[in-house]
C-alpha cells in the first residue's frame, strides 16, 4: 500500500519508509510520538541511528545483537529479487527500574526498488501483528474519520467481495467512472472493466501471493466510462479480511488519461529536441558529468571526422590534442561546480589527427533523476582565424605602405578642428614632423609660397563648405628650394549633408611641373623644327582625317592649309596607287614606310616616299598618325635608268655559266691550295693533286716569297679584303702566260680562313689594251655584281661562300650567310622538297635542278626565287663542289598571279555577259511581244479599250522596271566608286518614300533603328541601289495574312569602324531550296515573283564593288533578314577587283625588288 494512502498517516503504529541508504523518507504521526521528533526533522536521518538513540540506555548484549541481526536482514533483503517480510525484532525499553518497561516489536518489508517500510508496535498494544494488517487495518479508526477520509482523496476507492461485487464507492471513482454510487453497489466490478472478465494476471496475482499481505500496486488496466468511451487507469489492491472471517478487497483507482497525454507531449517534446539538436548547424554534444559523451549531433561528427557512434561512450579527451588534453580535463571538472569555461577558443583533435580552431560554450542541465549533464556548442572557426590573420596581415601590411609612401595622406576633422592622422612622408616633403603637425595643424602654412597663401586661403573655405576639388601650389624648403605640391581634397558629410571630416593626399610633383615646362619648350622648338622642314608633315586624327600640315606639304601639293583640314588623308592618293598600300594602312600601331604617288592640285603626280608613325597617349592609346612625306620623284627616275642597267647584267649571266676563268683556293696560314677549278688546273697543266702540294707564288713568275707575304698582309688589312692585279703565272711546260688575278681574302666563321684567287688568261688583252680593260671590267662585273646570287657550297656542306647579289637579294651579310641561315630562311613549305632535291645531288642521283622556290627575307618579307644548283666535278668526274644561283622573280610570280585572277573573272564575266544577253534579250521581248497583243485585241474590242490600256500600262511599267535594273547593273558594274560622306538616315527614308507606289507598301510598318551617329563615307549611287532592291524585295514578298507586315531597318558602327546595315522583315521567307542561288543572275527565288531576277544579283555586285560583305537568312513563312557590312573611313576604288596578287604564305607582296 503507497505511503499516500490516508490509512497511513491514520495509523496508531509508529510507520515510517526508508530509502536506500536506510534514510527516513516518510514518517507517519504515530512515528513522531515514537520517537518524539517533528517528521521533518525524522526526514533524511539515518534510521538504525534513531533505533540506537531510542534504545541506548539498554546497553546490553541482546539489545545490540538484534540491531546487528535487523541491519543484516535489512541488507540481505534489498538484494533479494522477490518481496520479503524482515523477520520482526522485539526491543524492551526500561524505565528507571526493571518493572517499568515497555516492548516494541519493529517489523520490516522489502520492496522491488528497494525501499523498506518499517512498522514499530508496542506489543501491550491489541493490534494487528504484521506490516499488511497495519496497512489495511481500519477496525481501529472511527467510521466517521474513515468517511472523511473516502471523501476527500482524489483517487477512486473501492470495496468489493470475493466475487467482484462492489459494496463501497468513494465519491472520486464517481467521478472517475460517471456513475452514482446507487449505480455501482451490488454490481459486479466487470461493469467497469473493457476486458471481461476481471484479467488473470490481476486475479492470479492476489491468489498466488505467498505474502501474508496480499497486495499488488499499481497495474495498468482499460476500463470503461460510464458514456462508454475507453480510458486508462491505474490500480492498487489490498486483501485483507474482517474480524468475522470475511474476505474483502481495498481497489485504489488512478486515472491515467492525463498522465499518458504528459507522457505522449514528453515523448513528442523529446523527438522535437533530438530533431533540433540534430539539425543545428553547429557541433553540439551532450556528456556527462564525468565526461564521457552520450550524443553527439551530425555536425560535430562532420567536424570531428568521426561517425557519432565512435564518439558515444567515449571520453571527451579523445578529441582533445596533447597540449590541451590537461585544460579539457581542469574545464570539464570546473564547469561540474561554476557551469562557465575557464577559455572560449580551443583546438579540436579530428579523427585524421589534423587540428582545427573551435569556439566551444558549455550549458549545464539535470535530467528527472537529477544528474547533471552538459551541452557543448561547438562552432569550426578555422576559416574565421585564417581570415582574421590574413585581416591582420593585410592591414598591417597597408600602414607599412601607409606610412611608406611619398604621398602625405591625412585626415582632419572639421568639427573638432583636430588633425586625426598624417603619414609619415610629411617630414620629407614639408621638413615638419607629425607631432608638430598635431599640436599646430597650420604649422604647414609657414612653407607655403607668399603668392600662393591666398589660394590655400580660398580653397580651404571651399573644403569646410564641403567641396571636394584638387589645386597645385608653392612651398619652400628648409634650403630655399621651390616645391610644387598637388592636393586632392575629398570632404565627408554626415546624414544632413553637413561637412564633418576632409581627407586629402599631397604629392610632390615639382618634377611633373618642371617636365611640362620643359615639354613646352620642346613643342615650341618642335613646331619650329616641323615648320623648317624640307620634308612634308601631316598629323591625322585616329580616322586618318587631316588635323595639322607643315608649310613644306603645301608647297609640295599646292593646296592651301584650310583645303587640307578635315579631308582623309587617302584622298591625296593617285586613283590607282591606293590599292599598292593598302596593307600599310591595315598595321595600324607599327611605323610604316611605303611609296606613294599623290596628285598635287594642278594635277601633277608627285613620286614620295611615306614614314607613318602612330602617336599614343599617356595611355598608350593611338591618338593620331603622323606622316612624314618626301618628294622621291628623281630618285624614282634614276630607280628606272638603274633597273634596266640591271636586267642587261641578267642577260649578261649566261656568260658566267660558261666561264673558263681560273678559280684558285688556298689556305691563308699555309698558303697550301685547297681547291682550283677545270678551268685552272687546264691553266696551268697542273692536276689538283700536283697543286695540293703547291703554293700560288710557285705560279707566279715576278713576285719573290716577301713580296707575297706583303701582297697577301694587304688583302687582309685592306676594307674589301681583296686586290686586282695583272701578273704572270708559269704553265707547268709552256712557260709563262700574262693573267689578271683577283685575290680576295675570305674570313670564315669556323676560324679557317682562305685566299679566293680568280685568275684570268689575259694574253689576247696584250694585243688590244682597250678589249684587255673591257673584258676585265666585264669578269668583274659578271662575278662581283652581277644580277643574280651566287653561292659555292662545300660537297660535304662544311662550308659556302655567297657573291654580294646573293646577300642584296636576302637581306643578309657575307658573315651571317651560312648553310645553316640557308635552312633558316627558306620557306617553311618549301623547306622539305628543298631539302629532298639536294640529298638527290648530294647522293649523285642528279646532278642538279631548277625549280621555285620562297626565302625569307631579313626584313621578313617573303620572295619568289628561281634557284638553280648544280655539281661541279674535278677530273675524276667526282663531285668537288656545288654552285648555286638565285634570281628574284617575286614580280614575276605577281603578274602571273594577275593574270590567273583576269583570266579567271574574264572567265566569269563572258559567262555573265552570255546569260545577261540571253536573259535580257527574253524579258525586253516578253512584255513587247505582249503589248503589241494587246494592242491588236485593243483595235478590234474597242469596248474594252480602257482596260487593254490599264494591262499595257502594267507590261510598260514592268518593262521600266526591267530597264531601270539593267541602267543599274551596268553602272554598279562599270561607274567609278565615288566616296562621299553620306547621311544614312535620310537615305533610308528617302528610299521608303520612292517605293511608295508599289501595291501594299502603306500597309507595311517601317521601323527605324539608328545606332551610329553622324556621316558615313561610301559610294552614294551603290548605296541607294542597295537600299532600293532591298526594300523593294520586302515590300513586295510581305506576308498579306499576317495581321502587322514590319520591316524593320537598323544601322550601327562597329568597334572596326564598319558599317553595318541590317534589314528585317516578316514576309514570306524564302525556301531553303532556292537560298543558295538567290544572288544569281536572272534567279527568282520565290514561286510567287513576277520580278526580273536581278535585283539581289545587283545588290551582291554592289556590295563587292564596295568591298563589303553581304549576309542574310531566311526562314519560309517568318521572314528574311539581310546583313551588310561595308568599309567606312577607308574609301576603295573600283580597280581593288584587280589588287595585287599576294602569294600563298608571303607576309609581303613587294618583296625584295629593286634586288
């Protein structure tokens, strides 16, 4: 029976319950008499102790031992499984003498958690024996206290039989069931039960107890309201049994509807927190108070790097690194007693042994047990402290250059009229230090240049009314020195725009002021250089139109200063000479030269050669172009008379093919010979292999061994490294013969220097002097300057020799001419066939070849070469070395090219031409043929006259319709482009008026679409025709079933300076299957035309006499757009369609010609 039942306090036995630990929990009042102490006192006191009291005076043996046999059978019970009644003690207490005395029997029972209930009988006393009989005894308590007592508890009690049958209702199970207690007594206890009959295990329990106090507590059933709705309840039932031997039943009711509702919202309460605790973006663990975890949310299993099932059961130091590991143990013991931390950041230990940053705050909390636990929170700070140190780094790192620049930064606060801060570079601008500035913020005006006070007077004025501006002045140094100082000044304002704080910046920039000075001087001296200049100057803006002219342009062109400005400068050009340099004007940020023929204003043609330079900003930005300009019309003439002294050396070339000049070789520290040619060793009767053994002074015949050594020291010292002279050389067995000798000393890159001896039989010059100096002009000339590149290749390729053709042709000198630099400077795409034919030779399976060929020129040109190689062999017939010629024939390459290209459009021209004449004879025929139809069924129906003229009309229009195409075709093919600055706008709408006559145009929606201002520069007839043709084709293919027909025209300049035209429409799109041919001659490209077909073909003619580009696409059913790009600012001319061939891979089409 529960301690809450009011039987217990009623009792007249002294009850008490201890708890574990043999502590007093509860105590009754009779208990209070026993041992008189207040319950609240008893409460919490060791019992055993108090029996002791109790019983101390009676300090014998036996006393003591039934205390030591109670406590053993209190312990021994507690560990017991089943319920155990203690076996019950009698103690006898003397008063003052032995025949005063009391006894009082102490009984005990152990229950399944452990507590004891103690009952303390005086045994004089007639009452039930035992702890159950106590509890349920009520034969000692009045009927009317017990009546009171059913009356107020608010647990439902009741009384029934051996058979279920109620006899005692208290007014709480009224309650409890809903019914009267009328309604209930003498019915069987069933009524009330969801479950009949009344459950075994609850019967079974009462009648199996082996207890003397047979009870049961607190076992949950279902019962049944009176309104028949289901409930929980909890019950208590005690059998206890009358003094006439009848059996009854106490039943203790609890209803538990509301305890299971708290338990249901506890139980939700606590999946809401898991779910919460779960889903938090920080780390949160629980552990308990000796630090072991219990949960861990996800995010700090993320953070730790272990699952949480690792973590659960494990101590909180395993996270913790060595160096922490004493402070996590010293925290967690501290926050057991003060709930704080003794540090808010540590380092977190991850599984993988890596080490993070935390912010860790702790939160204590007791659980219904009242053990404490703690809620660590968790947050990774690791990218926080990296930010903050880069933070730290970075500002401290921005005071260094702060207080390291050259600039004076400082900041002064209107308000206050304080200086807040200044950079260190004060003292070396002012000579003042920044303390100094501190305490006197207007110590600064002191160096301040007397004619400058007023302006930092007024400008002051302006910053405190809140004006941001920058202003240059004077201040003088410690030395006496003038500085210029610039200030920038930007002023702060607070939310009512009142000024509160100026920041500025001070540079020095004495030496910016002292350079523009000096600029201006050097303009001034530059204008006056400029003016004084033979040569002609003229500056361009970025469009090439003429802003600035030197007085020698005028002179030169005859035009005066204002015809210059404002024109393009290509419009000085010749017609025909523009397309020569037209590539010079696409290398927009490189100096350029070219030559360029321009018409002065009587007409005349003026030969001059152009350096264009372009002109950049400060920024690097092209500003203009400046074009220096001289008159070469002389030296072109002198050019012509050189060129055709030129191309009579070429014929001359043959000659040198066939020479039988002796050719020697020799070394120039052994003077051995190391090569002479058939034409030498037939000189002199000698073999080369004679002559490997010989010297040249054992041929000559006049000179002695120091003569020679001098003659050879000559050639070496001299600038040309060569000497002509006339001598004799000795025939090995016809004596000797006069020759002249042309010794020219050769220096090599490998270090093994030669003698070139070229010696000629001269005896026939003996007979005639003059014939004598011709001939050896002639050999000179042949060998030295004659108008192809020679080359003398080594067999094996060790070494060559070059003539000065041969470098004017490349670019290259003697020295850097090599047969490696050969490899380098021949045409990449040439390079391999090049090589195959020499290894041909090289491998005697040929004994040379011609063929074209591409070098590289020094400047990077690249030229058209005829090359022709060839194997000279000794009298062995063995290949003794291989001589090359080269010849520029790069012009030739270009008029063949040119001729390819005429021929080619001739080609395509006669093809036109024949459609054209075809077509064009066909549609003035049709329309004819058909008005004079017209006009005989008009003569003989002359009711209807007036509608066969309407029809003829009709066939004339059409026929003007197909005339007008033709005058158009003939003049965007034949009539020269005239460039002419030209409003597009006005065009646009001038075309859209003149087409207003065509059926359904007013039906249509014009937009217009302008993203380019001002003029473009084009041809004005073929730009109307464009727009005429194109417009048209709109109008006429609108789409009639569609609710709005739009065309849309728009105009743009793009980045490139082109001009770009574009035109939509929504009409009737045209087939895929006819947009490949729709630009052809005669072509109609939509079923429904009744045009000429010539329209679009006109419009593609007129766009590439332009030299623009014509694109459009076209969908059948949504429209068609036509795009048209065309040049501006950089007028063309009709002759571009023949523009000079440039071939395949040549950077340069002039390449080396005047070589």
């Amino acid at each position: 029976m529960p301690h809450t039942n009011p039987l217990f306090e009623l009792s007249t036995e002294a009850l008490c319950i201890l708890d574990t630990q043999n502590c007093i929990l509860h105590a009754n009042t009779a208990m209070e008499e026993f041992t008189q102490q207040k319950k609240q006192a008893l409460v919490g006191n060791d019992f055993l102790k108090e029996i002791e009291k109790k019983f101390e005076c009676q300090n014998t043996i036996t006393t003591k031992n039934l205390l030591a046999k109670f406590i053993y059978q209190l312990e021994k019970t507690r560990k017991q499984i089943n319920i155990k009644i203690i076996d019950s003690y009698t103690f006898t207490l003397h008063k003052n003498n032995i025949n005063s005395r009391k006894e009082y029997k102490i009984s005990a029972i152990s229950t399944q958690n452990q507590q004891i209930y103690i009952s303390i009988v005086h045994t004089s006393d007639n009452l039930a024996s035992n702890l159950a009989d106590t509890f349920i005894e009520t034969s000692a308590i009045q009927t009317k206290q017990l009546n009171i007592i059913l009356a107020t508890v608010p647990d439902g009690i009741f009384i029934i039989n051996e058979k279920g049958i109620i006899s005692l209702v208290n007014p709480a199970a009224e309650i409890i069931f809903g019914y009267k207690e009328e309604e209930l007594l003498g019915k069987s206890i069933e009524i009330l039960l969801a479950d009949k009959p009344i459950p075994d295990t609850l019967a079974q329990l009462i009648i199996d107890s082996s207890s003397d106090l047979k009870t049961i507590n607190n076992v949950e059933l279902i019962t049944k309201h009176k309104n028949q709705n289901e409930f929980p309840i909890s019950v208590s039932l005690s059998e206890t049994h009358f003094e006439d031997g009848k059996t009854v039943y106490i039943a203790l009711v609890r209803n538990l509807t509301k305890s299971k509702e708290e338990k249901n919202k506890l139980r939700d309460s606590q999946n809401f927190g898991e779910s919460i605790f779960q889903a938090a973006k920080i780390g949160l663990a629980v552990i308990n108070q000796w630090g072991y975890f219990v949960n861990v949310n996800k995010q700090y299993a993320l953070m730790t790097g272990y699952e949480p099932e690792e973590l659960i059961g494990k101590v909180y130091s395993i996270i913790a690194p060595n160096f922490e590991l004493e402070d996590a143990i010293n925290t967690i013991k501290h926050t057991r007693t003060e709930n704080t931390t003794i540090k808010r950041f540590w380092k977190l230990l991850r599984k993988d042994n890596s080490l993070i940053d935390i912010e860790l705050y702790i939160n204590d909390f007791y659980n219904r047990h009242e053990e404490q636990f703690f809620i660590l929170s968790s947050k990774d700070i690791t990218d926080e402290k990296n930010i903050e140190k880069d933070l730290r780094n970075t500002k401290n790192l921005l005071e260094g250059i702060f207080q390291s620049l050259d600039n004076v930064f400082w900041s002064y606060d209107i308000k206050k009229d304080k200086l807040l801060t200044i950079s260190a570079a004060i003292e070396k601008i002012y000579d003042i230090s920044q303390e100094e500035l501190k305490n006197d913020p207007n110590a600064w005006l002191k160096k301040v240049h007397p004619e400058d006070l007023k302006l930092i007077i007024e400008v002051r004025k302006k910053a405190r009314e809140g004006q941001s501006m920058s202003y240059e002045y004077r201040i003088i140094d410690a030395k006496g020195n003038i500085k210029w100082i610039q200030t920038d000044v930007k002023v702060t304002v607070d939310k009512n725009k009142i000024p509160i704080r100026i920041e500025g910046v001070d540079t020095e920039i004495t030496q910016r002021v002292l350079a523009n000075q000096e600029l201006d001087s050097t303009k001034r001296m530059l204008q006056f250089i400029l003016d004084s200049l033979p040569d002609g100057v003229i500056f361009t803006s970025p469009n090439l139109e003429i802003e600035w002219i030197n007085p020698a342009i005028k002179n030169l062109l005859g035009y005066e200063e204002e015809e210059y400005i404002g024109k393009v400068f290509s419009s000085l050009f010749e017609e025909n000479s523009f397309s020569l340099v037209a590539d010079h004007f696409n290398i927009i940020d490189k100096t350029s030269i070219f030559e360029i023929i321009l018409r002065g204003k009587n007409g005349n043609l003026i030969y001059s050669e152009t350096i264009s330079t372009p002109v950049y900003d400060s920024n690097k930005i092209i500003i203009g172009y400046l074009y220096v300009i001289r008159d070469i019309s002389e030296r072109k003439m002198f050019e012509e008379e050189k060129a055709q002294i030129m191309r009579s050396l070429a014929q001359f070339k043959r000659t040198l093919d066939v020479t039988k000049d002796s050719v020697f070789m020799f070394d120039a520290t052994t003077h051995l010979f190391i090569y002479a040619n058939k034409g030498a060793t037939e000189a002199v009767g000698y073999s080369f292999e004679e002559l490997r053994n010989m010297k040249l002074i054992d041929l000559m015949n006049d000179i002695n061994p120091q003569d020679f050594e001098q003659l050879t020291s000559y050639v070496i010292n001299n600038t040309n490294h060569q000497i002509n002279i006339d001598t004799y050389f000795l025939h090995k067995s016809e004596g000797k013969f006069p020759v002249n000798l042309l010794l020219q000393y050769v220096d090599l890159d490998d270090g093994e220097n030669r003698f070139v001896a070229i010696v000629r039989d001269i005896s026939d010059r003996k007979t005639s002097e003059k014939l004598l100096k011709e001939s050896e002009l002639k050999f000179r000339s042949t060998f030295e300057q004659a108008g192809i590149g020679i080359a003398h290749i080594e067999i094996d390729l060790s070494w060559a020799t070059f003539n000065v053709h041969f470098c004017k042709i490349t670019g290259y000198s003697q020295d850097e001419l090599s047969i490696r630099k050969l490899r380098e400077i021949t045409h990449p795409k040439d390079l391999p066939r090049d090589i195959m034919q020499l290894r041909r030779v090289l491998n005697e399976k040929s004994e040379g070849y011609s063929m074209r060929t591409r070098y590289i020129h020094k400047n990077g040109d690249t030229i058209w070469l005829n090359l022709s190689l060839s194997v000279v062999k000794d009298d062995d017939k063995k290949p003794a070395f291989i001589v090359m010629f080269i010849e520029n024939i790069s012009d030739q390459v270009e008029a063949e090219e040119m001729l390819r290209q005429t021929l080619e459009e001739l080609k395509v021209s006669n093809y036109e031409l024949d459609q054209f004449v075809y077509k064009a004879s066909h549609d003035l025929r049709s329309p004819l043929t058909s008005i004079l139809g017209l006009l005989n069924i008009a003569e003989i129906d002359r009711e209807h006259a007036l509608s066969h003229v309407k029809q003829i009309r009709g066939r004339i229009h059409k026929l003007d319709e197909f005339v007008q195409s033709i005058i158009n075709y003939s003049q965007t093919s034949n009539l020269e482009t005239k460039y002419e600055p030209l409003h597009i706008e006005y065009l646009i709408h001038t075309n859209i008026a003149d087409l207003d006559f065509l059926p359904y145009s007013n039906e249509i929606k014009f937009k217009i679409k302008s993203n380019q201002k001002g003029v473009i520069y084009t041809d004005n007839l073929r730009l109307n025709v464009i727009l005429r043709n194109l417009l048209s084709n709109a109008i006429k293919f609108a789409d009639k079933t569609k609710k709005t027909s739009i065309i849309l025209i728009e105009t743009k300049l793009r980045k490139d300076k082109k001009f770009v035209l574009t035109i939509t429409d929504n009409g009737l799109g045209i087939d895929t299957a006819y947009q490949e041919r729709i630009f052809d001659m005669f072509y109609r490209g939509n079923e429904k035309s009744d045009g000429n077909g010539l329209g679009l073909y006109i419009v593609r003619q007129a766009v590439e006499k332009l030299g623009g580009e014509l694109k459009f696409a076209s969908e059948l059913g949504k429209g068609s757009t036509f795009m048209i790009i065309l040049p501006n600012f950089k007028p063309q001319t009709e002759k571009k369609l023949k523009k000079l061939f440039i071939p395949p891979n040549l950077n340069n089409k002039k390449g080396n010609r005047n070589n």
